[in-house]
C-alpha cells in the first residue's frame, strides 16, 4: 500500500488549532493524529472528547486518535462517536483489551493497540487478529519532540513477520522522532502509517516534508 503520514497535532499551534487542523489538508497530509493524555497514564495533559468533536467538524481527513489513558475501555466508544476513525490504546492499562478493542470495532471504527518501546510485541501479539493497526511508538509515550529510538523497528519487524505468518491485514504505524532523515529506514523496516509532529509543523515547507516522509 501506499505510506501514509499522519501528522500529529500536539506540534501545532494551540492558539491557533483550526488553522494547525486545516492547514493538514492543504499540505497533503491523509490522515490527523491526535493524542489524548489523561495526566496519569503520562505525565502531560493534553485534550478529551470535545476537541475530537471539533476537530471532525472542520477537518475532512480520518482521525486517527491515540488514547494514552488508563482503562481506555471506558472512553473508546465515546470517542468513536465523536468522529474517531482510528482508536488506538496502550493494552497494558487497559483490564480489558479484546472487549476495548471489539467495542471500537463495533461502532465502525478501525482499532488498534499501542506499544511503547519498553513493552514486549510477544506480551500482545495474541490481539493482532482484532486490530486494524498496530502502533509502535518510537520514543516513550507522552512527550513530543523526543529522539527518535532505533531499536524499536525490531518491534516492528517482529510486527510484520507476525502478519505475513498469521495472513493478518493489520497496518503498522510508528509514533515518534519520525522525520525527513529517518523516513526511508521506517518505511523500509515495514511500516504504513508514519506520524510526524515537529518535523511537519516546524518545516520551512510542510507540504514537502509529508512527501519526503511517505516516499515520494
């Protein structure tokens, strides 16, 4: 398939996050990454339902939601219903990830799970099966504008080879430290979806760093 870049929207201006959202759109981004913090999960706090409500009220691209919360199960239909097109959570703070994960998939929205770089990809690979995409994260949850950490694409490595096994349709997305230098090593290693915050936000030219980001 073809890469796709999924800028993440905590590098935008915050003042200004209806042009940070529109301005995706015009630079060719396909999809908006947004990540939701609770404060205990991680340390920061970032923005809840609402936000994604009012971010799907001006933005024609799929959202793609991150929820770095504990007991995702307890949001995730509410945040399909606020026009999530992806919902992805951490499975372990989650005490119910295959009911989180179903629920998510029953109201039409694609699911997923979320690996930070501490967390074993054999600890979760048994949920593959119900999950649309799989995000690895390429820094440690929580923090934009971290160093990307390379021995996370032996997860996604891992990741792939347990999809061709399993004949799985699962996507990969990587979270982190992704930019114009290291790019063509993440799309190498297998992934399909690569968010970018402060590379795009912070270009000189953002509608030329997605194109350098996915490839073209």
């Amino acid at each position: 398939m073809t890469k796709l870049v999924s800028p993440s929207i905590l590098a935008g201006d915050f003042v200004n996050m209806e042009r940070s959202v529109r301005s995706l759109k015009e630079w060719g981004a396909d999809l908006v990454h947004c990540d939701v913090m609770d404060g205990v999960y991680v340390k920061n706090l970032t923005f809840g339902m609402p936000m994604i409500k009012a971010i799907k009220g001006i933005s024609e691209l799929p959202l793609d939601v991150h929820l770095m919360i504990i007991k995702p199960e307890r949001y995730v239909e509410e945040f399909c219903k606020c026009g999530a097109s992806y919902v992805t959570f951490h499975p372990e703070v989650s005490e119910d990830p295959l009911g989180a994960l179903k629920t998510i998939k029953a109201n039409g929205v694609k699911a997923g799970i979320v690996l930070n770089p501490n967390v074993p990809f054999e600890d979760w690979a048994h949920l593959l099966p119900e999950c649309d995409v799989l995000l690895v994260m390429s820094v440690y949850a929580g923090l934009g504008g971290q160093k990307f950490i390379p021995e996370t694409l032996d997860t996604v490595r891992k990741a792939k080879a347990y999809i061709a096994e399993n004949n799985l349709s699962t996507l990969i997305e990587i979270d982190g430290g992704v930019g114009e230098k290291n790019a063509e090593e993440v799309r190498n290693a297998g992934v399909d979806i690569l968010v970018a915050g402060s590379a795009v936000y912070k270009s000189d030219d953002p509608a030329r760093t997605i194109r350098i980001i996915r490839g073209e």
